[in-house]
C-alpha cells in the first residue's frame, strides 16, 4: 500500500469519527453539559427553592435535541413524592423552570413564570 493510499485512508476515517461524534452529540446531547444542567437544577432547587438537599432523591439530566431554546434540563425525584418525576428545563439565558411532571398527584408543581 503506498503512502498517498494509507494518507487518504486515514483521512477518511477521521471524517468518518468526526462525523460520527458529531452525530451523536446532536442526538444525545454532551454528557459534559448534562452534567452540569443536573446541579444548576439541584441548586436551583436548593438556594431559590429552599429544599434540602435531603428531600432531593435524585437529579437526571437530559437533552431535547427539538428544543433550540432550552435543550437541558433535568428530572428531579423529591423524597416526599418517589413516585413522580418533575422536569426542569435551562433556557440559554440561565433561567431555569419547571416544564412538566410525570405520575399522578404531584406535590411539587410551580407555577410557571413566563
């Protein structure tokens, strides 16, 4: 195999990486910035909220890659209420609310400011 063969090679397949990367960063989000939507809304939750970080059970972050406004966000399970599911979204702007809840009965529901 000559040089200008394994060059071209090569390239291509560095494409292809890249490509694939991008690829799945568009639909699954980065992991970096999941992260990071998970304890802005823990802290949210905890210094404009007034929560405890006891009465958090969890925070998941996630990605919407149909939102171009608020692509992050976070789920959160309170420990008064395990059964339901609050989901928080960060607008580019840093202000976070919360968007919706799954499960029935929530004890967690804000009135959306916006």
């Amino acid at each position: 195999m000559t040089k200008k063969v394994k060059i071209s090679l090569l390239s291509i397949l560095a494409i292809v990486v890249i490509l694939s990367g991008w690829g799945y960063l568009s639909l699954f989000g980065n992991p970096i910035k999941m992260n990071d939507a998970e304890e802005k809304v823990r802290a949210y939750l905890i210094q404009q909220k007034g929560y405890t970080p006891e009465e958090i059970i969890d925070t998941t972050g996630n990605y919407s890659f149909t939102s171009s406004e608020a692509p992050y966000g976070a789920s959160v399970t309170f420990a008064d209420d395990p059964n339901n599911k609050y989901h928080y979204i960060i607008f580019k702007d840093g202000h976070i609310e919360q968007y919706s809840y799954s499960g029935d009965n929530p004890k967690h529901l804000e009135s959306p400011i916006r």
